[in-house]
C-alpha cells in the first residue's frame, strides 16, 4: 500500500505525514498474508518471534535455526495420487511399445488399462515394480532429465494446473518467512530425492543440497568413455517414518527445530524435533478441505485414500504433545498461489 496525498501536505506537515508512512509500510510488509488470523497463525509468529530474541530464554542462534518439512501434502497436494506415481504410470505408457510383455503382466496391465483398482491389488510389490521399470537403468543424468521434460508438460487431472503450480501459498509463505529470519528450510519426504531435486529451488526456494528423501542404489562406472553414476533397482535409503529421524541425523547433521507434516509417516520426524533442547515448533497440515483441494483421513471424504493418510491417533498424539494443527479449511484464506495473485 502507498501513501497518496498533496505534496503541499508532505511539505508543510512532514512529521504527520511520518506517522502515516509507518503503519502503511507495516501492511506492505506483514507475514503470511494467506493465513487467516488465529491461533494458528499466531503460533507461527510466536515461535519466530521467540527463537531470534536475543534477550530471551527461547533464543536459536542462526546456524541451529533448522525447519524440515515434509513433501508431499505438506508442500503441494498429494491427491488423486502422489506426484511421483503419476510420473511412473505416464513413464509405463511412454515406454510400453518397447515392452509388448506389459500388456499381459501386472501390475503394468492394469496401469496400461487405467484400471486403478487392479493397480491398488498389487501392493507395495506392484509399486516397487513400476518405480524400478520406470526410474532406473539410466544414469542419474537421463533421469534428471525426462523428470524436467515430464514436468514441462504434465498437469493435475482436477486442477488442469502444472504440479509445479499446486504448491500450497501458505507453506510458500512460511518457508519465506523463515528464511527471512535466519532459519535454513529442508525438505525432509519419502519421496525419491533425485525426483524432487529437480524442481524444488524453482518451486520453494530449496536447493538440492537441502533435500533428503528415498533414493536407490547408484554405482560409477565408465561409459564410452565418460565417468556416469548408473541408478540400480535396488532401494538405497527409505526416508519415511522412523527413516525421518535418520535421514536427518544423517544428511543435516542437526536436530530441527520447526517441523511440517501431514501424514503417520511424519510423526517420527515431529516426535524428534520435539525432544530438541531448544524452543521448538511442530506443525501438522490437515486435509479437511475437499471444496477447494481434497478432505481425507480424520476429516472423512476419502478415509480410505493410501496416500497422505493420518489418523485419528495422529491428531491425539498432536493434542496431547501441543503441536499445532493446520486446519486447510480454516487457517488458509487461499490454496494455490495464482488465487493469491
């Protein structure tokens, strides 16, 4: 907002116009702006507040200033299914002509057929069979790659959108927000790390040094001549659920301070962050908004998706251990930011 007024006024009266530069220059700057007022928000700036006073007992010196956040439904949506896994069924039919077999082998059949439900039938194993078909036997490089191109042109089947676009403005908000008061963001998500690195500097502001996630086993090896990191189907690292914590210790080498989920597998990443020494935040985003992105889990809608679920004794173990639960309906004045624009 800018002031707009006679110069005559700014000339003669400079200290009055003063006390007007102060409060409009305040809402130019005011956090989160997506987030309605309430406790919620308020919990937010009170942490901040709190972790960068000097004076006070909650004070977090810059270099341990450490916020995770999960991925998937935590900082875009996860719904009808998760990113990658549309990334893997449009990677079976791209390249089905060369596998004639896929037509009579599941769990390619039913992803050929769009027979989602035949998909489900096979399980974790099917899943495990599409990823290793679909992201390995190629060098990181070529992964890397049709990743981008995929990007480039795939779109949500709701929200007729780039998955790069269905990033949540209110999370963008908070990772700005805290980046701006000396904390370090990480993206901390069981999903592949090679997959997401690909897009998170452009879409949060995250480099790729500051991802942990699952990943496969890679082997170097010469070709033509050339030094190439070759991705195996053999699974290197899990970073789901218990894995959080130890991917953490692992790759950022400091417990957190501020943690972001949304799902069961984020609780042991919450549950870590909580036992720090430190002034901590530990936040859950719940999905109860099906007008305007997905309701699931707890708030009902779609209590059987497998993807994002959280359950009821998710949300107990967030009353009882005083984390704070986002309510997507409630706390967010808008989703994705174009509305915000």
């Amino acid at each position: 907002m800018s002031i707009v007024g006679p110069i005559r006024a700014a000339l003669i009266a400079p200290v009055f116009m003063a006390g007007l530069l102060v409060p409009a220059m305040a809402q130019d700057t005011e956090p989160l702006p997506s987030w309605n007022a309430g406790d919620t928000k308020q919990a937010i700036l009170d942490f901040v507040a709190s972790a960068t006073d000097e004076t006070g007992p909650n004070y977090v010196a810059p270099a341990d200033r450490i916020a995770v956040f999960d991925n998937d439904g935590t900082l875009w949506t996860e719904h009808p299914m998760y990113t990658q896994l549309a990334f893997a069924l449009d990677r079976v039919k791209a390249l089905a002509p060369q596998h004639p077999e896929w037509k009579t082998t599941e769990p390619f059949k039913s992803v050929l057929a769009g027979d989602m439900k035949g998909l489900e039938k096979s399980g974790k194993k099917g899943v495990v069979e599409l990823i290793a078909a679909t992201h390995t036997g190629m060098s990181t490089a070529d992964f890397e790659q049709i990743v981008a191109d995929w990007f480039k042109t795939a779109k949500h089947p709701r929200f007729d959108r780039p998955y790069t676009e269905l990033a949540y403005q209110p999370m963008l908000e908070v990772l700005d927000y805290l980046r701006d008061n000396d904390f370090k963001t990480y993206i901390v998500s069981g999903g592949g790390i090679e997959f997401m690195r690909v897009i998170t500097e452009d879409v949060y502001g995250i480099p790729p040094e500051q991802v942990v996630g699952s990943s496969v086993k890679t082997k170097f090896e010469i070709i033509d001549g050339e030094p190439q990191l070759t991705r195996l189907a053999e699974l290197a690292f899990d970073d789901d659920k218990d894995g959080k914590p130890v991917g953490i210790n692992a790759f950022i080498g400091k417990r957190p301070v501020a943690a972001f989920g949304n799902s069961d597998g984020d609780r042991q990443m919450l549950e870590w962050t909580a036992a720090g020494p430190a002034a901590t935040l530990m936040m859950l985003v719940h999905h109860d908004d099906g007008t305007r992105e997905y309701a699931y889990g707890p708030a009902g809608g779609l209590p059987d998706s497998p993807f994002g679920h959280m359950s009821q004794s998710t949300l107990d173990e967030a009353d009882a251990s005083d984390w704070t639960v986002i309510s997507m309906k409630n706390d967010w004045s808008t989703i994705f930011p174009s509305a915000a624009k």
